[in-house]
C-alpha cells in the first residue's frame, strides 16, 4: 500500500482533525480508540516515524511515545 492511498482507509478519515490534532493537555483517548480499530494504523505510524513528525495522534501513539519507538530503534541499529 502507498503513503497515498492508506489514508483512504483510515478510521479517522470524515473525523474532526482536531481530535487528532489536541492542544496540549487536552484528552486523546477518542483519538486512540478510533486509532485502534483502525486497519491501516501500522502503516499511519510508520508514515509519522518515517517523516517524524512532531505533532498529533498518528497510528494510536502520540509524539512521546513515537520518539521513545525512534530512540529504540536507533539504539538497536547502532
């Protein structure tokens, strides 16, 4: 599947992009859940990791927890 055509597939698609785009602090936990019973929620992460990005909710993880996915592996391919 390409980079342009998961998002076709996505739960999130028709979502309000706010919920996935919170201000700091705000509850996520509805974008989780709509990310976790999403079928194209691996390739949406990879998508985040691969252009590392910074901000939103992006295959059910927010940007601490894909940094810490980045550090890891970083840390197992040196």
């Amino acid at each position: 599947m390409s980079w342009g055509d998961w998002r076709d597939h996505a739960n999130c698609d028709g979502e309000n992009p706010d919920m996935f785009f919170p201000a700091a602090y705000e509850n996520t936990s509805a974008a989780k859940r709509i990310c976790a019973a999403c079928a194209v929620r691996q390739t949406c992460l990879e998508y985040a990791l691969e252009h590392n990005l910074q901000h939103g909710i992006w295959g059910g993880l927010g940007i601490n927890q894909r940094q810490a996915i980045r550090w890891a592996r970083l840390r197992s391919a040196s």
